[in-house]
C-alpha cells in the first residue's frame, strides 16, 4: 500500500519541471513535484546567464532550434502577462577578425533556417555607434535576445502550480522507482520509508537525471546516457559601463565563447566558459582562470578595467555527448525508446534549457494527454 497516489510524479523543481506542471495541471491531473533540495530552481535553473537566448546556433530540426524559437516568443508573452522582470537588450553577435566574418555569415543562414526573425548583419561603424566601447570587425544584431529575472520566473511558475492545486515536496531523496502494474511506486527515503503511486513519471532531475533513471527497476540500462559536466565559470565587475546590448563573440568549443551578458541593473558579467569537472557539487571558481577571461575580453572590449574582475558565481551544465558538440542536443526519451508507458525521462537539458522551458512543457503535456 502506497502512502500517497497521483496522477503524475515530476522529478526536479527546476524551471523546466515546474513549466511542465503547470502544463499538465491545466490537463486537470494531480501532480506532484519531488526535489531533493530545500528549494526550487537551486541548481542549474539559477546557475546560468539569465539569457533570453534567440535560437541562432542550433541544427536545423534539433530540439534545441524548435523548442528555443518558440520559447522565446512564449517566455516573452509569459513576462509581460506575469510582470517578470525582464529586459529585450537584443544581441551584437561580433567578428573580431576578418577571418571570422565568414562565419557571422554561416550562423545567420543557421538561424534564418531555425526560422530566428529580426537578424541583421551590421558593419564596424555601426555597432561604433550603437556600442562605443565594443571593437568588432563586423557583427549580427539579433534583436529577439534578451535578460530575465530567472528566479522571479520560477517563483511565478510555482505559485500557478500551487494555485492550480500542484504540490511539492522538498528534501525528497529518491530511493528507487518499481513498476506496480501499469502503476509506479516511488520510494523516498527518510527515517519514516514514504511511497508514492502514480500512473506517470517525469524525470526532469537536470544534472541527476541519470542517476534518476538508474533507479527505475524496469528501465534496461541500455537506455541510460552518461552525463558529462560541463562547469562555467563567471567573472562580473563593480564597475558600470554604458553597454545596451548583450556582446557575444564568435562560439566556440563547446561554449558560445566568454560574452557579456548584462544583470537588470545595468551592471556587467563575463562567461562563461567551458571547465570538464567530474564532482557536479563543485561550483568552485579557480581564480587562475582569470587570465583566460582576460585574453577573450580585451579582444572585443580593449579598454575595459580589468583590475576590477572578480569571480562572480559558477554552473554546471549536463551535457550528453562531449565528442561531437553539433550533436549535442536536447533528449526526451519516451515510449518510442524504451518501451515503457507514462515514463519520460529527459536529458542534456541545459542551455537554452531556461528560455526553452515554456515550449518543452508544452511538447511533454502534449505527450502525455
């Protein structure tokens, strides 16, 4: 006998669980949420940029493409109806050299075929007048990008799930997941053994997603990718500076390359940028590793004040496939894969996991009506 029974049970608290709560309470499902912390959104959710991102980088029909485009539009429409603080600062995407003019080139045909609106390629004199302090030899003003108040968000996704009768329950510790049946029993450990029935399970548990689905008993191994972690790390500074726009260099690695991104306030921060780290609780900043923002910064920002950079804060993403980064995208593992009814898990949910949060929970709700 189980101590509780819902419709469906979403794993992780994160702003893509709560988005898809949200969803699938408007189904008319009870739906409760499990989180291993002490508080929504503490982890990845709240451990990024902030960016409202366009969609520009992704492979045409990659989950990344479809769900940022349209979560975009949706995020937006979400702010202005729920007074989220938010800002549309717009994007400078820049060529510091000639060389990587061609490239500028390439990613706005990348993103004209993602279907990203209002993308212009403008020349050095004109970012000179809009950015006066930004060097470039070229750039693409990608006017759908923007900032957000991330936390502000998830606070306001929690209080539709709460209001629409959703529950949540902190400082759960996922002990294992049987299958009763066409049921699932999950059992959370504590000094009093507590179980859960429910007829469906969202593993939306962001860096421990994997380890979730490990503890699935009828879940064939096969099914399982590894989780690589993907730390980083951001500098930011005291000191405030007349820049608009969001500044991003040309991509590179497995990052979008150290850019500046700017907080609500009007004040700056750098990264980040890509540090392989094998321990997902170490969010730890090597200050050694502020020569490398130096040597990024000065090629596009030269007369920035480096004296003041200071380590800011750090994140780490999960990322599915470390070798070849265009085929690092988004997974939603369903039936189709493992065979198994009402069990979604999903994977590799990082960036632009925050903007693409609306459009997944609306692709999972639509999956499980």
């Amino acid at each position: 006998m189980s101590d509780f029974q819902v419709d469906t049970v979403i794993i992780g608290a994160g702003v893509v669980g709560l988005a898809i709560a949200g969803e699938l309470l408007k189904q008319k499902k009870e739906v409760l949420i499990i989180e291993s912390e002490d508080d929504f959104g503490k982890i990845t959710s709240s451990r990024n940029s902030g960016v409202i991102h366009a969609g520009l980088y992704y492979p045409e029909n990659s989950l990344k493409a479809k769900f940022c485009v349209r979560g975009n539009r949706l995020l937006y429409d979400y702010c202005n109806k729920n007074f989220i603080p938010h800002k549309n600062t717009q994007k400078l995407l820049i060529a510091t050299s000639n060389e990587q003019i061609k490239i500028i080139d390439d990613i706005k045909n990348q993103a004209q075929k993602n279907n990203v609106e209002k993308i212009t390629k403008i020349s050095k004199d004109k970012v000179k007048e809009i950015e006066p302090l930004i060097k470039c030899e070229e750039a693409l003003l990608v006017e759908s990008s923007g900032i957000i108040d991330a936390i502000s968000f998830m606070r306001s996704l929690l209080g539709k799930v709460e209001d629409m009768g959703g529950m949540i329950s902190y400082n759960s510790f996922l002990k294992r997941i049987d299958s009763v049946g066409e049921n699932f029993k999950i059992f959370i450990e504590g000094d009093n053994e507590t179980t859960i029935q429910s007829k469906e399970i969202i593993n939306s548990a962001g860096l421990f997603a994997t380890d979730v689905a490990k503890k699935i008993d009828i879940l064939d191994d096969k099914f399982i990718p590894k989780t690589f972690y993907a730390k980083g790390n951001y500098f930011s500074s005291s000191k405030k500076y007349d820049i608009n726009h969001l500044i991003y260099p040309i991509p590179e690695g497995f990052g979008l390359g150290i850019h500046l991104t700017l907080e609500l306030d009007g004040s700056i921060k750098f990264g980040p940028d890509v540090e392989w780290i094998n321990d997902p609780s170490d969010y730890n900043i090597d200050i050694k590793r502020k020569s490398n923002f130096v040597d990024e910064i000065i090629k596009y920002f030269p007369t920035f004040d480096f004296s003041t950079l200071k380590p800011s804060y750090s994140g780490i993403r999960p990322i599915m496939n470390k070798k070849n980064k265009s085929m690092r995208d988004f997974e939603i593992q369903t039936f189709r894969e493992h065979k198994i009814n009402n069990l979604i898990n999903l994977y590799g949910i990082e960036s632009p996991g925050l903007t693409s949060s609306l459009a997944i929970a609306k692709h999972v709700s639509e999956l499980l009506k």
